[in-house]
C-alpha cells in the first residue's frame, strides 16, 4: 500500500475493530479458569496491537519526510485525476494477476471474539448427547440423519492456545492458581551462612530480608538468587496476570523505597544508608565484620599487614591510594543501594501475590497428608474436574422472601421441611459467643461440638452431659460450684456411708468401728 493517507486511515480502523474485540471479551461470562487465562491473554495482545497502531499513526502524523503532505497536495491539485489515476493502477493489477487469491477480509479476524467458547462446548455436548440418543432409540432404522455442512463456529479459544497454554506454567503452579518457588528455593539452600528450612517455612519467610545477616548479602551468590526471584515473579505476572499494571507498582515501590532510603528507613541497610561505616570494616583490605574479636584478630594478622604495606607503597608511588579508597567506598554503597532495591521489588510482589502463596502452601500441606494412590488418581482426574466447576459464587440473585435456609443445591429449602425441622425457633447460646441456632436439632448436636466444648474448658468447667442444655455462663459457673460442694461432702461422709460388724452381730460405722475396736470394746 502506497498511500499514506490510506495507510493512517487502515491502522484508525484496526483500533476501532481491536477495542470492539476487547469489549466482546469482556461482555462473556465465563466460569472455568483456562478460559478466563486465555481472555486476558488475548485482551494483552490487542493491547499491544493497539500501541503498535497508534505509534504508527503518531509517526504519520509528524510526517518528518513530508510524503503525507505532498500526498494531499497532490490530491487537493488534481481530485479526480488522482482518484482515476489510482482506479487504473488497481485493474491494470488485477488485469496483469487474474488468477491472484481474495484479500481476507480483516472483520472475519474478529468475528470470533463474539462467541462464548462455554456455550459452544455445551451445544456441542447437547447435539453429540442428542445423536447417541437417536441412535440408540428403537426406531433409529426409521430415521434418516442428513449431514448438514455447517461453517465450523469458532472461537478466541484455538487449539494451540490451549497446547501454548499447558506448556506454559509447570505442574505446581496448576496453570497460575499456584507459585512454584521450587527453584529459588535450591538457590536460598546454597547461599553461605543461610538458615536451613523447609520448603512450607521458605514460603511464608522468604520475603523477610531484613533478618538475613550482612555477610550473607555482601556474596555475589545473593544477588543471583534475589535477580532469580524477581524475574520469576516477573514472568509469572506475564503467564498468570497478563493484565496486571506492573509498571505502576514498580513506580509506587521505586517512589516508597526512595523515601525511605533517602530517611535512613530501610531494615538491614541502616550503615549503608547513613554513609558511614559500622567501624568493623577495613579498608584496605575491602572487608567487612560483624563481631570485634574478629575484627581485632583480622587486623592483627600477616595478610592485613602485607596489604597496608602494598598500599603504603602504591601511595608513595602515584599517591593514588586515597582516591582509589573513596571509589572502592563508592561502589560498595551503590551495590548496597541496588541490592536493597532489588529485595524491595521482591518483596512487594510478595505481597501483591500474598493470596496465592498461602493458597500454595495450603495446597502443599494437603498434598503431604495424601498417599501416592490418592496423589496419582488425584493428578489423573484434574484434567477433567480442575477447570470445570471453578467458580459457583457468580452474582445470581436467588429468590427467598422468607428467609429459608439454603440446601445442598445452593437453594432455599422447602417451607414444609422448615416447618417440620422446627427452623423457625431460634436458639441462642452465650458460652459459643450468643451464636444462634435454628431448630432443636441443632440446638442439641452442638453441646458435643468443638466450639462449645472448647468455650466450657476456656470456663473451668467439663463439657458432661449434666451441664447440657445450659447456655448462660452464670448458670454454667453456678451448677459446677454446687457440683463441686456435692463431690466434697461426700468425700467428707464416706466413713458414715460404710458400716461393719462386730463378732456379736452389731453394726457400727466405719468410725465408730475403728475406734471401739482400738480402745479393745469390741
């Protein structure tokens, strides 16, 4: 296409069909989790798209070879010249290319983006339910079955987004649900001087910077392992978060770290931020301590002293030693500064994926109490069942003017089944916190439940069948103080309860007994 003016006008019109195609995405309720990934990924390359456009419309509007206005002088000077000018070199084309193939229309391209991949599959689950059934019917002989040649309806959802999908997360990460830090992992194993822990405590702590020691950040090995970090939340944004606005939380840490660096804020980097050293580091020697007696011993030994001589030495020759000090001082607050950064940005994508890190190590503590029988059938069946019921909680207002409770289906239940179960009387229990519950059979079921039995030790006071049917605390406390004055009087009258014979057929109690027998009576 020779025309710029036709050039600017064609890449207006792929704006207006890529936003349309975007508000079509948008407009499909969907429910299973791949398909929604799939969305946001097709929405993020419209997106880019849609820049790439208009850079090229900016690019024509500057018209720095100045061909577009020439263009419009040329049409403006000559209109129907041009215009037949341009008709002749169009058919002497065709004329000179009679067999050259239909230009593809660009608005079939995003004719798809119209149709709901879900309802697609469920016509197509209905039609194939539909055909068995008429196959297998006692008048299927009778029935003649015409094929009728349907254009194939199509969808955003192709099948190498779904191959391109599967390659793209790991089986941990169970297609952007959870994170694998698996690798990182490994890496924070080797650091020097790390605190060895398992993977579920990895998870929850390795966000925690600040209590790393300085002699662990000072090794090139740390900064491996916190670049390791950030690109893989990085590229995990890119998989799982296609249109999350990641450069505005980079701007709002950059921002917030800034600040806080600027006021001496950061945890763990306080002698670096000041500017001044922590008078446990040597110079010459470019090294840094945590503890005086090491410090004395380094300063006292045979290499440190060597150093100070080569540096002597060097000062007297070019006087140079000063300054190359300043440099050394200079670079190591500037490593310092980018390491700290680095452990901001961590740590704030951290917190923006907070939820699905503790989804991840809830789901690794599940998988632990599993058995290799439960792990595998658990991993053959994810195929079928992981994508098909992923969100129940959609906005559907359920009718309920009576306030029913809801049942299994997630529907109120039947007035009669209220009535029978007695839901309409409520009961309300001090010791659970005034909890309320509906109907007598609930009411009883929850003496021997957890919550109520816990709420009685928290008291003082056994959860026995004797204090069943009492609710309010004072009532509790004062059946077990009179429980508690029973058990000691009859302690107390054990020795009257209990009666003996003497030799003559007299009965006595216990007390008497012994004592008429220790004065010889009896």
């Amino acid at each position: 296409m020779n025309s710029i003016i036709e050039q600017q006008r064609q890449a207006y019109e792929d704006i207006e069909r890529m936003e349309l195609a975007i508000v079509n995405l948008m407009l499909q309720d969907l429910s299973k989790h791949r398909y929604k990934l799939i969305r946001e990924q097709k929405i993020n390359e419209l997106l880019c798209q849609i820049q790439e456009r208009s850079k090229l419309i900016c690019e024509i509007a500057k018209d720095e070879p100045g061909l577009r206005h020439k263009e419009m002088d040329s049409i403006a000077e000559h209109q129907f010249n041009e215009f037949y000018s341009r008709l002749e070199g169009i058919r002497n084309f065709h004329r000179r290319n009679p067999d050259s193939s239909v230009v593809h229309p660009p608005e079939l391209d995003y004719i798809k983006y119209k149709n709901n991949p879900e309802e697609l599959e469920d016509r197509q689950k209905a039609k194939a339910a539909r055909d068995k059934t008429l196959a297998e019917s006692e008048d299927a002989a009778n029935v003649v079955f015409y094929d009728e040649e349907q254009p194939q309806e199509q969808t955003f959802v192709s099948e190498d987004d779904m191959l391109k999908l599967d390659t793209m997360f790991s089986g941990d990460e169970r297609l952007g649900r959870y994170v694998d830090l698996n690798e990182q992992y490994e890496l924070y194993l080797n650091l020097k001087d790390a605190e060895k822990q398992s993977y579920l405590e990895y998870l929850q702590s390795f966000g925690k910077f600040e209590q790393y020691p300085r002699k662990l950040k000072a090794h090139s090995q740390y900064r491996y392992y916190l670049d390791s970090l950030r690109q893989y939340f990085e590229g995990f944004f890119a998989r799982a978060m296609p249109l999350f606005n990641l450069p505005k939380v980079l701007a709002d840490a950059k921002t917030e770290f800034e600040n806080s660096w600027a006021q001496n804020a950061v945890s763990g980097w306080e002698a670096s931020q000041s500017g001044a050293d922590s008078g446990l580091v040597c110079k010459v020697c470019n090294k840094q301590f945590e503890k005086q007696t090491t410090y004395g011993a380094h300063m006292g030994s045979r290499k440190h002293q060597k150093a100070v001589e080569r540096a002597k030495e060097k000062s007297d020759g070019d006087g140079t030693s000063s300054a190359d000090q300043k440099d050394i001082a200079t670079q190591r607050a500037e490593r310092d500064r980018e390491t700290a950064w680095i452990e901001a940005v961590v740590r704030t994508y951290a917190q923006v994926l907070a939820t699905r890190i503790r989804d991840t190590r809830s789901n690794i503590e599940r998988r632990q109490a599993l058995t290799e029988e439960e792990r595998n059938k658990e991993i053959e069946e994810e195929d079928e069942t992981e994508f098909v019921i992923e969100e129940e909680d959609k906005d559907e207002q359920v009718y309920n003017p009576l306030n029913l409770p809801l049942g299994w289906d997630g529907k109120p239940i039947p007035y009669w089944l209220y009535k029978l179960h007695g839901l309409g009387v409520k009961f309300e229990c001090e010791i659970c916190g005034n909890a309320v519950y509906r109907g007598r059979k609930a009411f009883e079921k929850h003496f021997q439940e957890t919550r109520h039995a816990t709420n009685m030790r928290r008291l003082g006071i056994p959860n026995t069948r004797q204090f069943h049917g009492i609710v309010s605390i004072e009532e509790a406390q004062q059946l077990w103080e009179r429980v508690q004055k029973e058990k000691k009087q009859q302690v107390a009258n054990t020795d009257t309860f209990e009666e003996y014979e003497d030799s003559e057929g007299n009965v006595f109690n216990k007390k008497t007994y012994f004592d008429l027998k220790r004065q010889g009576l009896i």
